[in-house]
C-alpha cells in the first residue's frame, strides 16, 4: 500500500462520515462513489470518532482580535464559537466571525501555486513550490546583490504580532524600507487625533460597559467600529446589566446604523459638520458652568466661534437638541463620546477627531471607569510598529509604481484594486511592475494582477499570535494555532517568507534561522519567557506554552497597561480647529451627498466571497445577495424613484448603476450605498453581484493622517428607467398595532 | 388500539405535562438585542441549514431557523427601528401540532415543538397554521458545494425535499447534555448546561434559555421581569419564548 499521510488519512475518514449525513442527497440520481475505509494504525492526536474537540485560536476576519473556539470532528471543522476566556470577544461571535468556515472550506480556494500567462485574466497553470520559489527568490536575490534592494515591495494588510516582525525582518535584511500596510477599514484618523488629544496612537480602550451617557459621532460600534462583538457585550451590559441603572445612548450620523438603531437618539446632522455639532456641545459645556477646571479659560476662548446658534445654522440641528445633548452629557456621571465612520472620513476628520475628544477631556472621563482608558504599546510581541498608511500610503506606491520604481511587489491579504477609488489608478499602476507575487487563499482583483499565485493556510490553519487592538486595557496576547490539517498544497503565509529567505541565501537564512512559522513563534515566546522569569521561578516553558495554547490566550488581567493619559488637555485645546469637511464636486451639478458605509458582514468587500453572509439578509434593509441606494422616502417621491428602479449615481470620479430602496432612517440629500460587493474576480459568491461604490469616491484626503476622505464625495442622481429586482425578506415593516414589540412599543 | 387510546387518555389529560421534569424556555431581552444577526449564522452552521441561493431566496424559499424581524416606527427625522428576533416560539397550544395529519409535529415531554422528519409528508398544513411563521419547508434537495459539506455538524440530519423543518431549541444539545447528566448520576441538568448555538453566539447577552420547571434556574428569574410578554398573545398558544420589551428612554 502506498504511503498516506496524515492529512489524508483524515480526509478518508472526513468523506466516512459525510456519507451517512450526505446519503439523503442522493437521491436525486448521483451515483454514491466507492469509498475506502482505512483503518487508523496510529490514530491522531486528541482524535476519538463521534468525540468533539474545541481548540482555541484567534479569528481573523476583522482587526479586533477576537478569541475564537473551534469545535473539532473526525478532523473536521465544524463550528466556531466565541473563546470563553479571551477578554476580547468573552465567549461570543459576530455573524462574519462564525462564517471563518466558509473560508476554510471554501470551494474557491487557489489550491496549488499558479503562474499567471497574462494579467487580469484567469489564464492560470500550476506550477510547483520549488518552482516558484526558485524563481522569485532568485529575483530578488539578484536585485539584493546589485544593490536594488529598495526597488522590491511588500504590500500587506492589516498584520500585528510576529507575522508583521516576520515581513519586517525580511525586508529589513534584504535592504529596503518598502514594507506597508493597506486596509481601508483601519482607523487613521483616529490614531492621529490620539495622537493629538492623549499622546498616544495606540488606540484606547472605550469602557461602553460603565458609561451612563454614550455619545457617538458616526461609531457604529455594533457592527463595523474597531471590536464589534466586544463593544456589543459592552452595549447589553451599559443597558440592563447594571441593577436600577440604564445608560443612554445618542448616535449622530447621516444615514441609521445599526448603533443608530440601538439608540435612544438618532440624529442626522449635516454630513461632513459633526465635528462641529461636538464643540457646539463643548461650548455649552464649558459656558454653562457645567465644566469647572482650572483651564475653564482657556477652553472658553478656544470655543468661543461655536455658540449653539452658530452651530446650528450649519450643522442643520436645532438649538435645543445642542443644548439639551450638552446638558445631560454634562449631567452624567460617565459621558463618553466616541468617534468614526463617516464623521471620521471626511476632508478634517483629525479636526473632527479632536473636537471628539474634547469632550472627553471636558467630561473628565480619562482613564475612569466608562470613560476612555489608555491602552500602552505592548512590549510582547515585539510591535514592529506597522501601521497602515491610508490613501498617502497608496498613493505613493502608485507614483513609485508608475516611475519604475518598483521591480518587484510582493502583495498579501490586501486588496488595494477592489478598495481604492478607481482615480488612485493602483491596476494601472500595477501593469509597470515588472513581477508581482501574490500572497492569497483567493482569487480576488488584486491576485487577478499577479504574474505568481502563492496560495496561503487560511487563519484556520496556521500558527500565529496577535495583541488585540485596541486592547482592553490590560496587557493581552492571543496565540493562534491550526485547527485543522491544511486541505490542499498550501502555506502558512509566514513559512513562505522563510522559504524565500532560504531560497535568497546571503545574511538572510543566518538570521531568519527558523524551518517554519511555528519554530518562529514558539523560539521568540521561548526568549521572552525566560526574560520574565526570574530565577528561582520554576523555569518550564513547555508547560506555559502548553498552557497558553489550551487557552489561546495570554493575559495580566491585573496589570495596568501602564499608559498614563495626556492629563493636559492643552494638546487638544491648541488643536481645535474648524472641522466641516470639503466636499468633492459642487452642489449645483451634484446635489447629494455619497455615503458610502462598511456592512457588518463583508467589511471592505472581503466577507463578500462567503455564502453564509452573502445569504444574511442586511440587518437594517433585510436585501441579499446585491447591491442597493438608499434614499429617504421624500426626496424619492420628489424624484418619482420607488424600490427597484435602477439609478445611475455620478460622482466628479465615476460613475455606478445601482437600485434604488428606500430608506425611511436617511436624511434627504443623501444617498447610501454599502460597500462589500461588485467583485469582477472573487469566486463564485462574490463575482459579477453588485456594485462597489468606492471605486466613485473621489481622491480626497484628510491632510493630517493621509487617509481616504471616503464620506466627501458629492453626487448626483438620475433614473435610468430600467428596473431591478431587490431580492430581500421584508413584507410589512410596521407592526400595524400587532403589539410585535412588546404592549405599549407600538406606534404602528 | 386500546393502548393507543390509553395512552391518548392520558396525555390529553390536564396537567400530564407538568409532571416531568422540564419546560424549555427562552427568554429575549429585546432592550440588549442590536440585530446583529449573528444568531442567524450561529444557527446555520449547528443544524446544517442549506444555502438556497439567489433565485430561490427570490421566490422566499429561503430557510433560517431564527431571523431578524424589523419593524420601523415613525416617519424622519423621529424614526426609530424596532429589531425582533423571530424563531419557533415552541407554544405550548400550538396550532401546527393539531393541524399535522400524521403526526409529525407533536409536543414532547420537555415542552418542545418537535418535528420527525421521516413521518413528515409534506402537506405544509403546520406552516399554514404557524402565526408566527417560522416553519420552512425544502421545496428542493439542497446540496453543497464542494467541500463546503465538511463543515456540516455530524450531530444534525440533513434534510431533503418535501420536508418541514423549523428550530429545534438546539435538541442535539439538549441530548448531549441529558446524557452527560446521565452519565453523572443526576436527574436534571444543570441549570446554564444546555445552551443552543443562537444563545451562545448573541454578542449582547440578550437571549436566555433554561428550563423554567425550576424556580432557581436564571431564566425563570427573567421571566417575571415586568417588561416580560408574548408576541401575538390573544391567539392563546401560550409560546415557551418570553421576550422583554425595549425601554424607550
């Protein structure tokens, strides 16, 4: 008999048992396939038929971080659960986490390495793994020994832990400072106007849990801002998990998200003037005595331009809301204002930032409970200190890529075509590099580019670790590790870079010493462990790996992650400027105001490949599989649009065609569109279904963080009379006096 | 025959069902629930629900357990979004259970609305019947695309068409954590022991399930809160679900 390897055997045994469960399909005439048993001479570790087996690792479909269980049959992935013990996630899961099956067993998954005959097309051969590393690495190789070093380039996505000190580390040897990160959902505007308020740029922790007053400017905390699934368990607990106390919540956004759904208020500014809407409420504080600080000068000639009247002239909200808002903020015994999203993308979203933060520093919150908690950089994993460079960031590497300069580009879970605006012109850009290597599980626009397709473990089978950003306000790190046997010719994207390093020789291998990403890891949490453990401690570091491993995650619950906040609020006072964003394209020819907004289930577009969320209605539209505009029911019966008509949306950048729904939670003058489909090369879900409205968003940019101001485009609208049906589960929204939501809930 | 009457006798008897030693029951705090949704995918991956496509979730033959019901309230600018989870209420007077010509749904010993899919002949009398809408019939042999069938949860039957399907309150779990009682030597199941995939998932705590026959048991706790009801109750089927209404601020 010939040789079976583990893998292997643990598929025969897989299709075993999918043959009792899978017997029903058969009866639609397919043929039942001989099947052999084979029997397990040395049956795997932890491995006992009809036996479940939860493994822990870390969930790798956002940038939270979440801990994440993973339930184990016969070598199969079964189900994905929240990690009990990880204090990110608390034991539960979003619907984007759980569908991290999908990506595993995903039917579109790049198999074996491929080399691309021409770009763009999907004119692809398998090609081995020695062949194609012999035949990058020898590329890159050549360019290091003439000395050119810097014309190679690697283009990630969002990467902490040590996979992002592994590429570091790579390049550095190799000799070129060219590795960035990419990831449209990341939060530079944030960082920055940290950076500004409380001295720091590693985000904090937000303790919606103990606050008594949320106020958050465009933050759907719920569904897409930084750690969903915990700031979810923190939303139920600021409710009702408290005795006799129950927190309120303000959301001010144009278009209702589903933290504006969850408010007690929704209010829809002015897009682009909620910056100003925050120091309108900061004037008040301050003027009506509310705020009693020895600075209480200084912040009063700061914001003396912002008196309600002023702000409610331009952000279009009465006075009395402004007031009333500022008044209960500055009643409450914990006020937290969180900002993001659209009030965080626009020309001043820095400004807009720091108006934010203002009033956390006039509500005195810093570092109490329900207020804004500093996380420190974590010294374990060694930060690296990459951080994703926004639209500057792309920019460029697009003028870098169109002068030459660049002869190599290494790509890695990002997907620049797809979330770049079409203006930025990255696929052109790409045509001028001589060799691009795509790292990737799937095909998508960007690997379309590529001349070699390296396929990669998906999160599911490699090792990794990673510290959850923004952290919770103790030091925390979570060790991935593979759940299951990897399914087809792939490699862990850290191995492939060590392969590489090998393949190149020179310094390279001496210092990058380790056969696999595992070796990596396991080696530096070996020299970090004995750095803590003083002597006389026992000394057994196979036990606290073993340790750390069952739990998935590390922790000092107790330690205080040592920031210090920015007492001072003299930062932010010297940074308050005027923050209404400029829009692109003027109100004549283009009278709305594009509003483009992530979705809790495919993020930036890269959820939009997996068919359990492709089939997850929206939460506020209930639409599948498409895409949609929404518009407030008004300004549709103004322009005689209804549910379905197809509408042609040009911005000064493009153009998209798109049905229209109508939305009665959207201000008039605005038109939404989520972002996530219109895929031209994503598999079989995700290809041909939708429209992408990035691609429109003119290249606007907020100066100070260099990131996209995606919420600053102008559009106009026009109806194309074609039709469109929208495939979605609502009939009757209204209750009809049901009494549905509960006696006395009912207004019809 | 004699038995069988009996033993109709008997059930049909006032009170029979109290005796035994469980009520299922869940409670939704509707004033923590966000809509998420996350419960709907906890669900499709624990019972193995099919992905239809788009086609056929045109024609509304698409299959979820539980879904998100959305309910607006008012017009702009004072609208408001209402979100309810809805799944099998698991009514104690059922109306699906009388319809069933052969018997395929009945009421169990645990309070369960119980579907058997082989006695199941597909008449689609019980979905006719259900207020509350939630039983989903396979009009069409779903299959999987390969490998996508290798996550399918060994504990759960795949169905195939021309049967009934609808929530089970996770009956797998309910069985494996009976046996593990079993197994301990005790009569009953801890109280927090059987948790089904939605409640486990549900990022904001806002779901509870217990067995309400015990008085120490969380959710027999929650269950009296004073925002406590249930939906569509003047049609009298008395659900096993309580849901806790939002407090508008």
């Amino acid at each position: 008999m010939s040789k079976i390897s583990r893998r292997d055997l643990l598929q025969y045994i897989g299709a075993g048992g999918i043959g009792v469960a899978g017997g029903v399909l058969y009866g639609e005439g397919v043929q039942r396939k001989v099947e052999l048993l084979i029997p397990q001479v040395i049956p795997p570790e932890d491995y006992s038929p009809g036996v479940a087996t939860w493994y822990n690792t870390v969930c790798n479909q956002c940038s939270a971080g979440c801990g994440i269980s993973v339930r184990i049959r016969e070598g199969k992935a079964k189900k994905i659960e929240g990690n009990p013990v990880h204090p990110v996630s608390r034991g539960r899961l979003c619907a984007r986490g759980q569908a991290g099956l999908n990506v595993l067993y995903n039917p579109d998954r790049i198999r074996t390495p491929l080399q691309s005959a021409d770009r763009g097309s999907e004119n692809t051969a398998e090609i081995s793994w020695d062949d194609a590393l012999t035949t990058i690495g020898s590329r890159i190789g050549r360019l290091k020994i003439e000395g050119n070093a810097g014309r190679i380039r690697l283009l990630t996505g969002r990467t902490r832990g040590h996979l992002d000190e592994l590429f570091a580390q790579f390049m550095n040897l190799l000799g070129s400072e060219h590795y960035q990160q990419y990831d449209f959902t990341y939060p530079s505007a944030l960082a920055a106007a940290n950076k500004t308020s409380f001295g720091t740029d590693v985000l904090p922790y937000y303790d919606i849990e103990n606050a008594d007053f949320l106020l958050s400017f465009g933050a759907d905390y719920l569904g897409t801002w930084l750690s969903p699934v915990h700031y979810s368990l923190a939303y139920g607990n600021l409710r009702q998990g408290r005795q006799g106390q129950r927190g309120k919540t303000v959301q001010i956004e144009p278009r209702m998200s589903l933290s504006g759904a969850a408010a007690d208020e929704w209010i829809a500014a002015r897009p682009g003037t909620e910056g100003l809407f925050a120091l309108g409420i900061a004037h008040v504080l301050v003027s009506s005595g509310s705020y009693t600080g020895n600075d209480r000068d200084e912040w009063s000639s700061a914001l003396q331009a912002y008196s309600p009247s002023m702000v409610s002239a331009e952000t279009e909200v009465s006075e009395d809301t402004i007031v009333r808002i500022a008044e209960e903020f500055g009643a409450s015994t914990a006020s937290l204002a969180i900002a993001g999203g659209a009030t965080a993308a626009g020309t001043n979203a820095v400004a807009s930032v720091v108006a934010v933060n203002a009033l956390n520093h006039l509500a005195g919150n810093l570092g109490k409970p329900g207020g804004v908690i500093l996380n420190s950089a974590q010294a374990f994993p060694a930060a690296a200190g990459s951080s994703p460079a926004g639209l500057q960031g792309a920019l460029d590497l697009v003028a870098a890529m169109q002068a030459g300069d660049v002869e190599v580009l290494l790509v890695h879970d990002t997907n620049p075509v797809f979330s770049l605006p079409h203006n930025v012109g990255f696929r052109q850009a790409m045509e001028n590099v001589p060799l691009i290597v795509a790292l990737s599980s799937f095909h998508d626009e960007t690997t379309a580019m590529a001349d070699f397709i390296l396929p990669t473990n998906t999160y599911l089978e490699s090792w990794g670790d990673d510290v959850p950003d923004p952290g919770v306000g103790f030091p925390v790190t979570s060790l991935s590790q593979p759940v299951v046997a990897p399914l087809y010719d792939t490699l862990p994207v850290g191995d492939i870079i060590l392969s590489l390093a090998r393949q190149i020789g020179g310094e390279l291998p001496i210092h990058m010493p380790w056969a696999s990403m595992e070796e990596f890891i396991k080696d530096r949490w070996r020299e970090e462990y004995d750095e803590r453990m003083s002597e006389g401690q026992d000394q057994n570091f196979e036990a606290f790996w073993q340790a750390v491993l069952e739990a998935g995650v590390w922790g000092q619950p107790g330690a205080a992650a040592g920031g210090q906040p920015e007492s001072s609020s003299s930062p932010t006072i010297a940074a308050i400027a005027d923050p209404v964003s400029k829009f692109a394209g003027d109100e004549t020819d283009y009278p709305f105001v594009l509003h483009p907004y992530l979705t809790a289930t495919f993020l930036d577009g890269r959820g939009a490949n997996l068919p359990w969320l492709q089939e997850l209605p929206d939460p506020m539209t209930s639409v599948v599989y498409g895409s949609w505009a929404e518009l407030n029911p008004v300004t549709a019966d103004e322009l005689g649009i209804e549910e379905g008509d197809v509408l042609e949306i040009e911005s000064p950048a493009g153009s998209i065609r798109v049905p229209a729904f109508i939305f009665p939670a959207i201000r008039p003058g605005v038109v939404a569109v989520p972002i996530g489909q219109g895929h031209t090369s994503y598999g079989r879900y995700a290809s041909d279904r939708g429209i992408n409205p990035i691609h429109i968003v003119a290249t606007l940019m907020d100066k100070q963080s260099g990131d996209l101001a995606w919420a600053a485009t102008r559009v106009k609208v026009t109806n194309t009379g074609e039709r469109l049906r929208i495939v979605k589960t609502d009939g009757v929204t209204r209750t009809l006096g049901r009494q549905i939501l509960g006696p006395g809930n009912d207004h019809g | 025959m004699s038995t069988f009457v009996e033993k109709l006798r008997q059930y049909s008897k006032p009170g029979y069902y109290d005796e035994f030693d469980y009520h299922w029951t869940m409670t939704i705090d509707l004033d923590r629930c966000t809509g998420c949704e996350a419960c709907v995918v906890a669900c499709q991956a624990e019972n193995n629900l099919p992905i239809v496509g788009e086609e056929r979730f045109a024609q509304s033959r698409e299959i979820k357990w539980i879904r998100i019901e959305r309910y607006w309230e008012g017009e702009y600018p004072n609208i408001k979004m209402g979100f309810i989870p809805m799944l099998c209420q698991h009514c104690d007077d059922a109306p699906c259970e009388t319809a069933c010509p052969v018997y395929a749904t009945y009421h169990n010993q645990d309070g369960l609305n119980t579907q058997i899919y082989n006695r199941c002949i597909g008449t689609r009398t019980c979905a006719v019947y259900c207020p509350y809408e939630v039983r989903y019939f396979n009009w069409f042999t779903y299959t999987w695309d390969e490998p996508l069938e290798q996550q399918l949860n060994p504990d759960v039957s795949v169905r195939e068409k021309g049967v009934m399907e609808k929530c089970t309150f996770c009956i797998q779990r309910i069985r494996i954590a009976k046996d593990n009682a079993k197994d301990d030597d005790r009569r009953r199941v801890r109280d927090g022991e059987v948790v089904p995939a939605c409640v486990q998932s549900c990022p904001t705590e806002a779901m509870l399930f217990g067995n309400s026959k015990d008085p120490e048991a969380k959710v027999s706790k929650m269950m009296k809160n004073t925002r406590g009801y249930t939906v569509l109750e003047e049609l009298n089927t008395t659900p096993s679900i309580v849901y806790l209404k939002k407090v508008h601020a």
